[in-house]
C-alpha cells in the first residue's frame, strides 16, 4: 500500500542558492516541478533528478532529492541506468534543447524507443546559453547568433517529432512562466508509465529573449495557443469561437465557430489515447502565426514499459531454471574430477 | 601384411585445425579439446577466425583456426608451432604452412584441392604434387568424398554431407591420438538433439575418420600423451570472456548486489555480454544500449542507485567511454570497465590481440583522472581479476579498468573451479541510514567515501561532475578545495597498493636478468622463462596483473638486475610507464606488433640476445 506523503513543494528546495540569471524561464519550471512532486504521494527519497550539461542542468542541485548533473548529452542514458537498476524509483531527467537533441539525440530518440519509465523534461530556449548564445537544433532559420553571423542556414528539429518519430508514449508541452499547466503536466507524466516527454518552451533572458513570446504576448495570447484537454472540443481564442477541425484532406485546419455554418459539433475532440498518432502529430506540429501552438498533453497512450518487461523475464528465469546461485552455474554442465 | 602402429608417448603436443570459415574448425578444435581435457590432460587453445564472417570462400583471407596444446604437464600456452595441422582446403594449408613444426603431420582434404580452390589459395600449382611439402608427413585423404559415401544411406542434400566432413577430420584426428569418441558422441546428441538425424549424420562421418585411420593405418605412428599431474578437484574448460562473466557474478553474489551490466557488441568482448544476458534468474541485468557512451552511462546511473555496475568493450569503445569515465572518477562511485584489447589504432585488427590500450587505460581522460588499471594473465584468471577489479571498485569507491586481450578472451584452459566459500569477501561502503550522510567524508584508511544511493530515506544528496567541496559535496569552484580534492582522488587510488599483494617473482627471486610482463603475455613468457633455466640460464620473470597502482615491491623487484628486458605486444607502453614511475632504472625492451601472441622461440632468443 502506497504510504501518504505530506509534503510542500519548499520540502524540495535544497539549501543551495539558484544561481540562473534573474529574469531565467528556469525558475518558473523549478516551481513547476516542486509543486507536482508535493501533490503526489511518494516519499522524497525515491526521486532521483538526473541532468546533463547545460543552464538547466544545473537543476538537481536546487532540488531536495538524490540529483546527478552528469556529463554533456547523457542524461538518458543515466537516467535510464538508474531506473533500470531500481524500477521503484520515480526518475526525472532534466536537459536542455542542446543537451537533448544535439550532443544527446541518440539517447534521447532510444530511450523513448525502449519506453524507460522516466520523466524528460526537455528545456526548450532555442539557443546554448551556458556557453553564452550559439545557435541550438531548435533554433529558428535564420537565427542570427555568434557563431551563425549571417544568420542559421541549418533547418531545426521539433522536439514532438523526434519524440513522435521515435514513438513516444507520452508527450506534452507547456511554457515557463505557466506554472499550473506546467506541475499538471509534470504530474500526470510521472504517474504515466512510460518515457514521458515535456516539452517546455522556456524563456532565455539573455541570450535568445522573447523567442516564445510572440505567441503568447499578453494582447493576443488566447488566440496563438490552444490548451488541449483530454475529452474536450479543441476550441480556443479570447472569444471561445475558433476551433480545430480536419478538413477534406485530413489536415488540421482553423475554422471560426459560426462562420460557415460552423458549429462546436464540427470541432475536433481531443483523444490522448488514440494509438494512431497521426494527429497527435499534426496537433504537436501546428505552428505560429498560421496556428495556435498547441499547449497541454498532446499524447498519452498505455505501453509496458522497459523495466515491466525486464523483471517479467528474470522471475520468468527465476522459476524456470535450475541455476540458484553462482555456485550452480560454475558447476554446471561439463565437468571433471581429478582425484 | 598389416603394419604396426607405433605409439609414440610425448609431454605435448599441438594441433592447429584449419578450413574455411564455414567448415566448422571452432567446433572440432573445441571438441578436440574438451575430449582431451576429460582425458586429464592439460591443455591451451585459442581460435584465430577472420573478422569476416563468411569471407569469401576458399581464400586465404577466409581461413579459420583452432590451435591447442595438450600436454602431460602444466602448459601456459597454446604453443607456437603446431606440430599436426589438419588442413581443410590449399588456402588453409598455404596460410598455416608457417607456423607448422618441422617433420610435422598434415592431413589435408585432397578432395578440395582442384584447380580452382589452388588458385584461390594462391598457388601456382597443386602443392600436393610438386614436392614442397616434402620436409612434412603428408596424409592426403579424399575427406568429401569418404563422408559423401558413409552417408550414402541417409537421404539428405549435398549440403547437409558437405557440412559434415569436419566429422571426419576429428574422427581421423581422434585415432591418431588414441582418443575416445564418446564425449564427441554425446556432444552431438545434445546439440542436436531437436534436429532430426544430423546427431546420426555426425556420429556416423566421425566413426568414418575413425575407421578410415584404423583401416588403413594412414600413418605409421600414433601419440599419446598422458594424464597431466594436476590439483586435486573439480575442473572445466573455460575462455576468458566466460571466466570474465562468471568473475563478475561471483562479485555480484557476495557483495550482495544486484548486477548491471550496460555494454555495446564490440569484438572480441560481446561474448561477456552475452553470457551475462544468459544469467537472468541470478537478478543479472543486461542493458543492450545504442551506443558505447550508453553503455558506460547506463552502468554509472546503475551505480548512481546502488548496483554493481559493470560496462565490457574493447579499444576504441574505451576510446568514446572517457569521457563518462571521468565522470566516475569525480563523483567517486564504483564502476568496473572491463576492455578486451585488439589490435589498434581506430578500427585495426578486430580479431587479433595487443596490448596497446594501456596508456589509454592509465591516462585517457581529461584532467587529473586517476583510476585502478589491472590486467589479467590468463584465460582462467579472468575469473579472479574480473572478481577484484569488483572487489576493490566497491571498496575502494573508484572505478577499475580490467584489461585483458583478445587472446585470452578467446583462449581456453581447464579450470579448477572454486568454492564459493573460499572466495574473499567483498564488503561495499554502503552509508548507514542512521549516521547523518556527507557525501565526501572519507575512510581514514582507504579515503573511500560512503555510497548512498536513491531508496536510502534521509541521506538524499546530490552528485555530478563538477568538482566539488570536499566533505559537504556541494559544488566548488574555490582554488584550494580542487587541490585538495585532486589530492585526494590522486591518494585514494595510490592507497589501494595496502590492498593488493606484492608482485611475485618465477623463477629465482634474484636472478641477473629479469623478464617484465603485463597481462595476456603471460603463458609465452613463463613458458621461454621456464626453457631458459632448464637449459641453465638465470632469469627470471615478473608478470604484472596491478598496473596502477602497481604493487609495492616493485621498486625492490628492480635492485641489482644485469639485465631487465620489458615485453609487450606494444611498442612500449609499460615501458614508458614504467620508466616514469622508476626514472633510474635502466629497462630494455622487447615489443611486438602483429596482431599475434609472442612465440616462445622469439622471447628466448631476445633474452639470450641481451648483453
């Protein structure tokens, strides 16, 4: 039986000081995750917060639980060790935008693959910042920055559809500075069994500002995003009248709700379950200014999951064989004995 | 008038069976040895295979080898020339021919000798017929088509008899030695035992080349060698990778540990691996990860949350590890990286041995980066430094590289196997859950610092690679506090020396020229060390298994030597190493690089060069 936890989200701040620059998107995912870990019921030493290099790597140190700031890149493969070695352990994975998809993206793409039960928050800020402001794989075409002078001439990934491609279970997204979207997300993803991935677009005060903002500036956020909620119609907008909705061709198009004779029954329910990710994709894909950018879980379907299957074949072998100890194995088949 | 056999009784001898890749050699030389070995007698073997797996075939570059050394006393290794050499096609005896005795016995499949297959292999003309083996007993036996006609009573295809003609060589084989087929015999009805008549098949061509000696008493002598004199006890065969394997599961058991292995398919070391995933019921994880730097990460999460933590790979995946090594290093957590040396750089040689990792193990990694580098010697004694290399990471709290090579990965030897019981015990530093925890205070005596990890209530901290506060642990960038900390890690690993034992001496402790070994070199060395002083030479050998630190005789070792002649399958690195560590004594080298083991002649005529 699980054993209630009481705890607050200051029960997971360590005694260190933060030291991201003031004004960081870090602090508010920070929050974020303190709060989710204080809403659910397992004790505090069960967390291992594992990260790799990078500004945001430096987040298990302000974290109250066991925490490892390992190496550029390998954070999954860490934390995939950890969680393999003792699956009772809740493990959150902590990188940024360089650390999971440049140095790290084959760890990242496999660990997915193998569906290790582990929470990846991917910090999204389009740019490196600890080594003070290079163009990153998700930055935009053409992003000037000191080492792209002229401006990027490299296409950037999206981080949904590495994840999709590499058939994640779960994915979500969420912004910085929205703390409640963000500890819901987080929760619902360490209580999903699987790999988990968060996307988080986050804010990098110094080196790439505002990079997330156009979309959600104060005039007219409501209607550059769309919160998706499981079950419901995809409506959004500050009125409440735009939708989503396939069109002939089965793309995901904007429509206004009565234009047309458009009505809210046209509109699309949201399925996180629906094991053909299709528009999952679309959904994760949708890009500002043609569409909102869609915030929320964006997929969430049931799979075992690596350590599940793991523990399944060695109690399996546990049973079958007749190997007890070492000393059986050393002993077994062709020996001899010299008197 | 029927001739007489001649039973020749000899100390040892060797065998080298040799075909195409695909004729089935590992499985008639293993079996050859297995049947010996049961017999009583001691023996070595090593398998030398293309790093194609099928190659193109009846081609030099396609030859596959099995060599074993079967003696009636000790032999180290699996001998430098063979002195029988089964020869399955022109291209295996074209590519043998050098290392084959003089006076040697070949038999070879006359059968597969026509005019393409001699041309593939290189020759200009048939060698059977020319003469040029005339300084060997040749024993041309038309191998296919003898099998081809003991099988006329099965309905099968011509592949099924092709891939059954090894049969006849080992059964040949096995009259010349006056050997019993019934270990072959009942080899045969396990393997196949799902499989239809292919154990009958087998059975019936091995009795074939049995026969087809007896028969016609191809030649005039047979060889026996008697029962080795050997200790009393249990014994198998076993490889290196396996004694690897079961080394580290040994550690696991009485650490009380579960084991993590996290590794990528690297030759030769995959099969550690492999036999580790064969494990399971023994709570043994095996972690096939993407890649190399996977490989080591996993197993340092692993160690992270409190298991054994193992990572296997050989040269150029202990290259990409480095990185992640030093991470170890740093946060201070056992981690045993096992590399199975091949010939190098880059890709090099897959398949064949060196020893040129060395300086890669001892000094490959950013920063001051110290670490416990040791070596096996022999494929049996993986076993036990496989067992240590876990002993002294989960007591000590530094990660070990354990070295060994591709030929004593592959190679095989009896092995009296030991009682659990007997096997030191292995005592982590596991942190009380009743002692407030800082993450770096340290034994007084080791320096080892306490391993907590994720599950253990109260002791939640927080480690990583950058360097931190000694005792506390939290992150430092103070100049004093990496001095000490550097200090420190340097110290830790230096003092695993008060844990190790001194470095033993073969042969007369103070004999004028001394031998200096490391590692896989051992059998050659021992065995040209050996020869020497019957033939009334003083020398001595020291084969070392510590190499950091090294043991801390060492320098004693050294005192008043004429001669000190370092060999190594290298140009000289522990060479170099050594030379380093001791800067006043003044050590000859003698090194080698051809992807092969030494050969005993080479090592003796190198000592008795010395001047």
């Amino acid at each position: 039986m699980t054993q209630q936890y009481k705890y607050t989200p200051k029960d997971f701040k360590s005694d260190q000081e933060v030291r991201w620059c003031p004004g960081c998107g870090d602090y508010g995912i920070l929050n974020s995750v303190q709060k989710a870990l204080a809403s659910l019921p397992y004790p505090k030493e069960n967390y291992a917060v594992i990260s790799g290099i990078g500004c945001s790597s430096r987040f298990p140190y302000y974290m109250n639980t066991y925490g490892f700031h390992s190496i550029h890149g390998r954070a999954a493969a860490i934390a995939s060790g950890v969680k393999t070695a003792n699956p009772e352990l809740k493990v959150i994975q902590i990188s940024g935008d360089g650390d999971a998809l440049a140095i790290g993206g084959n760890h990242f793409i496999h660990t997915i693959r193998r569906n290790i039960d582990i929470t990846m928050i991917v910090f999204n800020n389009e740019i490196y910042g600890l080594t003070k402001g290079q163009y990153s794989p998700t930055s935009k075409l053409g992003k000037q920055t000191k080492t792209s002078p002229e401006g990027t001439i490299e296409k950037p990934f999206r981080v949904a559809e590495l994840a999709l491609g590499a058939r994640a279970r779960f994915f979500a997204r969420s912004l910085d500075i929205n703390i409640k979207l963000s500890s819901s997300i987080i929760t619902e993803a360490i209580e999903h069994k699987s790999t988990a991935v968060i996307e988080i677009l986050q804010n990098c005060v110094i080196f790439n500002d505002k990079t997330h903002r156009a979309f959600y500036d104060k005039e007219n956020k409501l209607n550059n995003f769309i919160i998706l909620e499981d079950g419901k119609r995809m409506i959004f907008g500050k009125n409440h009248d735009r939708g989503l909705r396939l069109d002939d061709n089965g793309f995901i198009e904007v429509v206004e709700i009565g234009k047309n004779g458009i009505t809210e029954e046209d509109i699309l329910i949201h399925d996180v379950a629906n094991p053909n990710p299709m528009i999952h994709w679309q959904l994760a894909d949708m890009a500002y200014p043609e569409y909102p950018v869609a915030l929320g879980i964006i997929r969430k379907v049931e799979d075992k999951t690596y350590s599940e299957e793991l523990e399944k074949l060695i109690n399996a072998k546990k049973e079958k064989s007749s190997f007890k100890s070492v000393e059986d194995v050393l002993t077994s088949g062709e020996t001899w004995e010299v008197e | 008038m029927e001739k007489v056999i001649k039973v020749l009784e000899k100390d040892h001898i060797v065998i080298r069976f040799s075909g195409d890749s695909g004729d089935g050699m590992q499985l008639t030389g293993t079996q050859f040895a297995a049947t010996s070995a049961l017999f009583g007698n001691d023996i070595s073997t090593f398998p030398d295979y293309p790093a194609e797996i099928r190659a193109p075939q009846g081609t030099i570059g396609g030859v596959s080898g099995f060599q074993l050394h079967i003696g009636q006393k000790t032999v180290y290794t699996p001998g430098d020339f063979a002195d029988v050499l089964v020869a399955m096609n022109p291209a295996a005896l074209r590519a043998n021919l050098k290392t084959v005795a003089k006076n040697a016995v070949i038999i070879v499949n006359k059968d597969a000798f026509t005019a393409k297959n001699i041309e593939k292999a290189g020759y200009t003309e048939n060698p059977l017929e020319n003469g040029s083996l005339e300084q060997y007993k040749v024993i041309s036996v038309p191998i296919s088509s003898l099998t081809k006609e003991a099988l006329s009573e099965f309905d099968i295809d011509a592949k099924t008899i092709d891939r059954s003609k090894n049969m006849f060589a080992l059964g040949l084989t096995y009259w010349l030695f006056e050997k019993e087929l019934t270990h072959t015999d009942s080899f045969l009805d396990k393997k196949f035992k799902k499989k239809g008549n292919i154990a009958a098949i087998n059975k019936k061509v091995l009795r074939a080349g049995y026969n087809y000696g007896e028969a016609t008493h191809v030649t005039a002598n047979h060889y026996v060698i008697a029962p080795a004199k050997i200790k009393k006890g249990t014994y198998r065969t076993i490889t290196g990778n396996e004694a690897t394997a079961w080394g580290l599961m040994a550690a696991t058991e009485k650490a009380n540990l579960p084991l993590f292995c996290g590794s990528y398919p690297i030759t030769p070391a995959t099969d550690i691996l492999q036999y580790l995933a064969a494990y399971k019921e023994l709570g043994i994880k095996t972690f096939q990860a993407e890649d190399e730097i996977a490989g080591i990460c996993t197993a340092i999460g692993a160690s992270f949350a409190g298991n054994l933590a193992v990572t296997t790979t050989s040269g150029p995946g202990l290259a990409l590890k480095t990185e992640a090594a030093g991470l170890a290093v740093m946060t201070e957590l056992p981690l045993v990286i096992i590399d199975v040396q091949r010939g190098g750089p880059s890709t090099g040689l897959p398949t064949k041995t060196e020893q040129s990792d060395l300086l890669q193990a001892i000094h490959g990694r950013n920063g001051e980066s110290p670490l416990i580098v040791m070596a096996a010697s022999t494929p049996t004694n993986c076993f036990d430094y496989a067992y240590y290399a876990a002993k002294l990471t989960l007591e000590h709290m530094t990660p070990v590289i354990l070295l060994t090579d591709g030929f004593i990965a592959n190679g095989a030897e009896p092995w009296r196997i030991p009682s659990m019981d007997v096997i030191p015990e292995i005592k982590p530093r596991i942190a009380s859950l009743d002692k407030e925890y800082q993450p770096y205070q340290r034994d007084e005596k080791t320096l080892a610092r306490e391993w907590a990890f994720p599950g253990m209530k109260g002791l939640e901290h927080r480690i990583g690679g950058l360097e931190k506060e000694n005792i506390t642990g939290h992150v430092s960038h103070s100049p004093l506090n990496h001095q000490i900390m550097s200090d420190l890690r340097k110290e830790k690993v230096e003092r695993v020396a008060d844990s190790i034992p001194d470095q033993k001496i073969y042969g007369k402790d103070n004999a004028e020229t001394l031998i200096v070994g490391w590692g896989g070199t051992f059998g050659h060395l021992l065995t040209a060390v050996e020869q020497l002083v019957d033939e009334g030479h003083d020398v001595a050998l020291a084969q070392f298994n510590y190499i950091h630190p090294l043991p801390k005789n060492t320098k004693e070792l050294f005192k008043d030597r004429k001669n000190i002649l370092v060999c190594e399958l290298n140009q000289g690195q522990f060479l170099e190493y050594l030379r380093g560590q001791f800067p006043h004594v003044d050590f000859k080298q003698y090194n080698k690089l051809q992807g092969l083991p030494f050969t005993v002649k080479e090592i003796k005529e190198a000592i008795l060069n010395l001047k």
